[in-house]
C-alpha cells in the first residue's frame, strides 16, 4: 500500500499533523496502535487532569468549547476532546494497527504494521515522548513483600493496602500521587530530586497564563543555551483542580507528607537518601524566582500589572534541620512504592539509525536526522511548549512546511532530472 | 554585572571548561579519570599521603610537584597531633570544591566576585568511632557550611551561585551519596 506521509499515533500530536496535511492535501494516513487518544485514556491514573487550563487546550483549528475554560479536564474529558477533533477533521486514522518496523526504503521509507506495509515518501514519529516509565536499576533491590508500581499501574488510592507509601520522584506524577495518597489517610514519605516548583496562581493568574503571556512557553529551542539540559527538565509541580491548589513541597510537608532526599540506592533493604534535599529544594526556589521576576518584568513592561496584585514571592520550602538519610524496607513502614521517576519513550520499532547513544531521536527542531522523517510532541523540541497540546498546534504548524518543502524539493529535483 | 567596562576575571578559564565539556560529551573514555594517593604509616595515628599522579584524558598525567599530607590525631585523643585528623581533610576537600565552584559559576556568569570566604563545621558523636553506642554512625551526623561573599551581584544571584556549586561538586556529592568503597589486602 503506498501513501505520501505515514503519521505514527493518533494523539493530539498525530492528529494535528493529519489535519494540516489534509488542509494541503497531502495524502496520509495516522497509524493508531490502539484507538484515537490511547493514552490519556487507559495509561494514567484516575484522577489525572490537564496542568494546563482548558482555554490553553488549542489544536489546528480545534479549541475547548466547554463551559468551564478556566477549569481543567479529566484524562477522559482530554480523550473525548482528542477524539471529536479526529472526528471533526475527517483524520484517516487505522486504529487497532500496530506499527512493527520504520526503514528506509528506495525513495522513502517502509512501514510495517500487523495490518500491512505501507510506502512512503515521509513519516512523522507521533507516538509520544512518555511511551513508558523509567524505573532507576535499585529497584531490584526493593526487598520482596513491598509492593511496586508505575504510574502506568497506579489508578487510585483503593489499589493499594492500608500501608505506609513512598514516592520517589517529586515533579508533578509524584506530588499529585503523593497528595492523593496523604488525603487517603496512608502514611506518605515523598523522595526528593531535581524538581521545578510552581504556584497554580500568582497575581490572581493562573501560572500558564503568565507563561503564555509573557512568552515563556514560546521560547525556542535554538534560543537557550543547553538545550539537552532543557529538554531534560521535569514537568512544574502543578495538577489541575477545582480548588486551583497549588502542589509545591511545602503544600505537601503541611497535610503531614514526609519529605526525604533522592534515593540514592537500597543496600540490605535500607533506602539510603541523598544528602542534597535542602540544595534541591533551594535550587528549585531560585528557579522559581526567576521565572516570577520574567513574569513580573513583563507585567510591568506591558501594563498588565496595573490593577493586580501586587508582586510577592513564596515562602521559601521547609526542610527539616536534619532530614532522614535512610529508611528501612524491611520494617514494615512502608507497604507501597511508587516510581514517580519520569517516563521515556519507545522507538524501538523504529530501524532507521536516527538514534543517539542515549535513545533519544536525533533532530533540529523536530526535522529528524533522516530525510523526510520529523518528530513531534516531544519536550522542547522547537518550543517550551512542545509537550503541551498547544505545543503541538504551533510546531505541526511550523513541520508541516517543513514536510510540504521536502515534498516540494523532491518533486522540482525529480523534475529537473528528467530534462 | 559590573561596574566598569572591565570584563569579569575570576581567574577561571571558563572557555577551556565550556570546550572540555563539548568535546568530551562524545568522547566517553578521554572523560574517565582515577585520581590517587598513596599513603605511609609513620607512628602511632601518623601516617603521611602523597599525591603526584593521576589518570586522565587518556594517559597519565602528574601534578607540578608532589605533595605531601600529614595525618594523626590531636593530643586530646592521646595521640602526638602531627597533622590534620582525616575528617578535618574531608571538610577542606568540601569548602575547597564548593569554593572552586563558585568561582567557576561566578566566571560563566559574569559575576566578578571581590572576596569569597567558607567556614565550614561538621558535628560528630565520637562513640561512632570508639565503638561505644552501635546506633551512633562514625561519620559526621551534620555539616554546615556558610558562605560570605562579596560580589557584584543581587543576593539572590549570590544564592544562585552557592547553589549551582553545590549541584556540580564532586566532593559535595561523594559526601551526600553513597560511593562504592572497596579495600583489599594484596
């Protein structure tokens, strides 16, 4: 079977791409393994919610309509938002295909899928950035009799036992999981790494929309200096709730969380933690006050500030004078544990050598080291945005003329050859 | 930020660090150092450590001069105080890499620091090492370091340095994690 473009996952990246491509028309299909919007509907936790604000929610000519655009969605509101959108662009989406293999191939590349092959002049990887969860090598030796789970097999506090849980991992999967347990009454020690803090609300503003608005999340990823450090960055400790709480550690510290610093290994059952909470927590403070001064320079530099509340900055984050350094596994204190310790994604379908020694896809700006292939939806790959829904409008956007161009190149070199 | 016109000298190199940190993020092997010493029993709790060589960038490399370090216990301990107790090394190797951090932060930030001082103080139970409590660890249960710097900077950027010294420091991280120690007799 041939097609022009072969989009990998019917996401909100995929479908973006497939809408641009069908307003060029552009012949392509979206291979979707399961059905449209997958993930947000079977691979997260139940109360899982957008950290972004519904308004904030913008695919190619698709926005929230909903009556609560301050709010923020479920995962199965998202997925049903995900899915009308398919629906409403006429996306020609092959669910229930499994992509096998990508190569290269004559002019092209070669899909397989468990439904087929198909030919193509380009492919864009869409199949997301967070595939699965990245669990650190000590989990080997959590002792046995402790039970262990991915956010991948987390659903909601009545899963677990009655038992004492700890988190490893405090970015946002880990102090929304964390908070959820405490209010579930369980004992709850949270292990503590790099980590970017984050108020919901600031000036009576939610912090997206300062984000927004002051150009943050549209900086560009040839404009910082270390963009694999920025890359690497983890999500802000935000959720999304009625209350527009805010999940920072000291929100955590006062429902009575204990916060420990990065587990740094487990020998004879003993979690042994870091030394580095206190710096941690202070490098994340800094962090926060500069993003708080980008935000209240710009309000001062548009005249948005006038009429708000005045600028403040948040107490710094508590840390105990002598935080533990290790707690015994085998004591019964802790029942549960769960690895809040980042996501990663799966190529490994993928044979083109576009890989680089970490497993991370190499590209410029989502034009991938291969030509004709492009990647999407993945962090910072063109924005600081691009991991949102909103990041994949804007960089589909800029790919899709990328892709149109190759296309276009290859078309005029073909013509040119033939005289 | 500066005053004058003059550009920031901190005395560090940035630009030989920025070029070692390119070309050996795709050269693995040139990256992997051993650093050594070796050390002699004089008497008693004395012992002297020296420190000429080391291993680095794919061959091996000496210091200037050799260097020479006396170790023992003070008097208090029943002992003759020939030199610094090792603990007390192990808080100059802690205020000595924190310190060369902030100044190599300091350079790549273009803050020109005027003066830069540490104390630094580190608690200990000694029924750790004299084996009379169990629970007691033999190290230290707490350290502290202070810094006091003069620099033109905000507070806050001056925070930042301390901070992002702390999170590139070998020795800050050998103390905060565990290491793997291994100790043989040949």
């Amino acid at each position: 079977m041939r097609t022009t473009t072969v989009v990998v996952g019917a996401g909100q990246s995929g479908l973006a791409m497939s809408q641009l491509l069908s307003a060029r028309s552009i012949d392509h299909i979206v291979l979707e393994r399961d059905e449209v919007a997958h993930a947000w509907r079977s691979e997260r936790w139940d109360s899982l919610r957008t950290l972004t604000p519904n308004w904030q929610c913008r695919l190619p000519g698709h926005g929230y309509a909903g009556d609560d655009p301050d709010g923020f969605m479920t995962a199965l509101e998202v997925a049903n938002f995900i899915t009308d959108y398919a629906k409403a662009t006429a996306a020609p989406v092959l669910s229930g295909t499994t992509v096998l293999s990508v190569r290269r191939a004559d002019d092209g590349y070669l899909v397989a899928t468990d439904q087929g092959a198909w030919h193509c002049r380009t492919v864009v990887l869409a199949s997301g950035a967070f595939n699965r969860p990245k669990v650190p090598a000590v989990a080997g030796a959590v002792p046995s009799g402790i039970t262990t789970l991915t956010p991948f097999d987390y659903r909601n506090p009545d899963q677990l036992g009655e038992g004492g849980v700890m988190v490893v991992g405090a970015s946002a999967t880990g102090v929304q999981i964390a908070a959820e347990l405490r209010r579930s009454g369980r004992e709850v020690v949270v292990s503590v790494g790099e980590h970017v803090r984050g108020p919901r609300a600031y000036r009576g503003r939610d912090i997206h929309w300062w984000m927004e608005a002051a150009g943050v999340l549209d900086e560009r990823y040839d404009e910082v200096d270390d963009i694999v450090r920025a890359r690497r960055v983890p999500s802000m400790q935000l959720a999304g709730s009625d209350e527009r709480s805010t999940f920072d550690l000291n929100a955590l510290t006062r429902s009575g969380v204990q916060l420990v610093g990065r587990l740094a290994g487990i020998n004879d059952g003993r979690a042994q933690f870091s030394g580095s909470l206190r710096n941690k927590c202070e490098l994340a403070d800094l962090k926060l006050g500069r993003l708080l001064d980008t935000i209240d320079d710009w309000a001062v530099a548009s005249g948005t500030g006038d009429g708000l509340p005045a600028p403040h900055r948040f107490e710094p984050t508590a840390v105990d004078a002598a935080p533990r350094l290790d707690l015994d596994l085998r004591s019964g204190e802790i029942e549960t544990v769960i690895w809040a310790t980042g996501f990663r994604p799966d190529y490994s379908w993928l044979e083109v050598p576009v890989l680089d020694d970490k497993g991370a896809v190499r590209h410029d700006g989502g034009v991938v080291d291969s030509p004709g292939m492009y990647l999407i939806g993945t962090p910072f790959l063109r924005r600081r945005k691009s991991s949102f829904i909103d990041g994949s409008r804007a960089d589909a956007e800029d790919l899709v003329c990328e892709l149109t161009s190759f296309l276009d190149n290859r078309a005029s070199r073909r013509a040119t050859q033939h005289h | 930020m500066t005053t004058t016109d003059t550009p920031v000298d901190n005395g560090v190199n940035v630009e030989a660090l920025l070029g070692a940190r390119t070309a050996l993020t795709g050269a693995p092997e040139a990256a992997q150092f051993q650093w050594r010493a070796s050390c002699e029993w004089q008497n008693g709790t004395h012992s002297r450590s020296t420190v000429e060589g080391f291993f680095g960038l794919g061959e091996e490399q000496r210091h200037r001069t050799r260097h020479s370090f006396d170790a023992d216990h003070p008097e208090i301990f029943a002992s003759q105080d020939n030199g610094v107790t090792p603990v007390e090394y192990v808080l100059v190797a802690l205020a000595s890499c924190l310190t060369a951090g902030v100044a190599a932060v300091a350079q790549n930030r273009d803050i020109q620091l005027r003066s830069v001082s540490a104390t630094i103080e580190g608690a200990m139970d000694v029924r750790g090492i004299l084996g009379a409590d169990s629970d007691v660890r033999n190290g230290y249960s707490d350290i502290k370091v202070t810094y006091k710097v003069d620099a033109d900077a905000s507070p806050d950027d001056i925070k930042a340095l301390v901070a992002q010294s702390q999170k590139r420091s070998a020795v800050y991280d050998i103390i905060t994690n565990p290491t793997n120690v291994s100790v043989e007799v040949s």
